[in-house]
C-alpha cells in the first residue's frame, strides 16, 4: 500500500531556494497569486499544507505593476489609525508613486490561506524593490519567467 508522504520540518529547511520575478507589465492579482503559490510550495510535488515548503521570492520593477479596467482610479487602500475619525484611504495612483511595494504586498497577502504562524513565516521570505537592484544576491536567486 502507497503512503502519503509528509515533508518534515527539517526536509523543507534543505530544499528552500530563492526565486526572483520581474513584475514589470504583470496584472496585479494574477501575479499576486502565483507569488503565492511559490511562497506557499504549491509548485512543488512534496507540497504539505501544514509545513512551510515554500521558496523565497524576490521581486523586483514593482512600481511597473498593473491593473485592469477602471482600478486604477477606483482602488482605494485604507487603514484606521485607531482614533477616532482616523479612517485614512488612500487611491491606487498615489499609493503607485509612494510605496509601490506595499501594493504588491498587500495583494500577495491577500492570496494567502489563513492569517497563521505559518502564513507570516512564508510571508517573511517576501523582498520586493523598486527598480532592477536588489541585494539579495547571497540567496542566489534563480530568474524565473511568469
């Protein structure tokens, strides 16, 4: 009889690499979910839910991200200071010039599982940049065309 084989904590830990995607030109929400999926290990044939597998992702242009249809105008970000009247939205645009790598963060946040100890685990392994330099070349990343 075939058993199902679990990824042991220590068996993930050996197999992590880094991968590194070019978000120029990228739809927001597909890109978001395949970085996801990497994050996760769900491109991986040992993937277990509740062990993080995952590979660490870098990715770089994120100020070259887009959306489709009238997002661009419509998206707002919004945060509650905890005060009262402290709502503070925020629309795609001037979030696109400030903080680019917030908005792909948010969105990859979004496309993981449960809020967990596993997902802010995964979560870590998340470097975005604006612009072509990075410096993570002691992971030795791996180009990866999505």
């Amino acid at each position: 009889m075939n058993r199902t084989k679990f990824v042991s904590k220590e068996e993930a830990e050996k197999n992590k690499r880094y991968f590194i995607l070019d978000a120029s030109g990228k739809t927001l929400g597909r890109f978001a979910s395949e970085v996801a999926k990497i994050l996760r290990g769900k491109h991986k044939p040992d993937f277990t839910p509740n062990t993080d597998t995952g590979d660490g992702v870098i990715i770089i242009n994120a100020e070259k991200i887009t959306v489709t249809g009238a997002k661009e105008a419509r998206k707002v970000y919004t945060k509650y200071t905890g005060w009262v009247g402290g709502l503070r939205q925020t629309p795609y645009r001037e979030m696109l010039e400030k903080k680019p790598e917030y908005i792909l963060e948010h969105a990859v946040k979004g496309m993981m599982p449960r809020k967990s100890k596993l997902t802010r685990k995964q979560l870590k392994r998340l470097r975005i940049f604006k612009g072509t330099e990075h410096n993570m070349q002691a992971q030795k990343p791996i180009a990866v065309n999505i």
